[in-house]
C-alpha cells in the first residue's frame, strides 16, 4: 500500500489524492499538520531524491522566511532543522511506493509508476 505524505488542504495533494481514488489504489495518508515528520523519514526521502528537491522554495512558507533564514538553508541537515518547523515548506505530496518516491503531482509520472 502507498503511504501519502502531505497536507490536506493543499490543492496539489487533494488532485493526487482523488486520482488515486479515481484509479482504485489504496493508500494511507499522513496529515503533516497533524503528525509532523521526523528526521528519519526525511533522510530516507533524502537518500532517494536530492534535498533541494524536497524544499519547496516556490511556496509562501519559504517565502515568508528573512532572507537570512534562507541563506541557513544550505545542505541537508540544516533542510531537515526547518522542514521539521515547517512542514508546509516540504514539496507535496509525498507518495512513498515500491521502488522509491514521487514528489508533487503530476499525473503522467503517476500513471507510469503507480498503475
């Protein structure tokens, strides 16, 4: 079964939370609001796909941060210390399956790999 990492009222998991639906497979979620992300998942994510992927620097989140905090943000241990604290600022969804992660929603790259 498919673990789904995000937020629930985020546009871009609510699209691949229905076409999962829509396609009749089977996952869990799990709300970041609500139960956070721990240093274990994000290393694990991290040995699949680079940090600066998993940083979402086009959202409002990284946006509202100085540009000092920014500028702190350069490999992935000092990533992980802000993506903890903010968890809205981690490229959603997170689709953990078989053979590795899916970032974001794009509907191409889920029919490929999850179907």
């Amino acid at each position: 079964m498919l673990q789904v990492y995000g937020i629930k009222n985020c546009n871009t998991v609510k699209k691949a939370l229905t076409w999962l639906e829509e396609n009749n497979i089977s996952f869990q979620f799990h709300d970041f609001k609500k139960e956070g992300v721990n240093d274990e998942k994000l290393k694990e994510w991290e040995s699949k796909v680079d940090w600066q992927t998993l940083v979402n620097k086009k959202g409002t989140t990284w946006k509202k941060l100085t540009a000092e905090e920014q500028a702190k943000v350069k490999d992935a241990d000092s990533a992980n210390h802000v993506l903890k604290q903010y968890t809205s600022m981690i490229k959603r969804p997170v689709v953990e399956h078989e053979n590795g992660i899916l970032l974001g929603f794009n509907e191409e790259e889920y029919s490929t790999t999850l179907k």
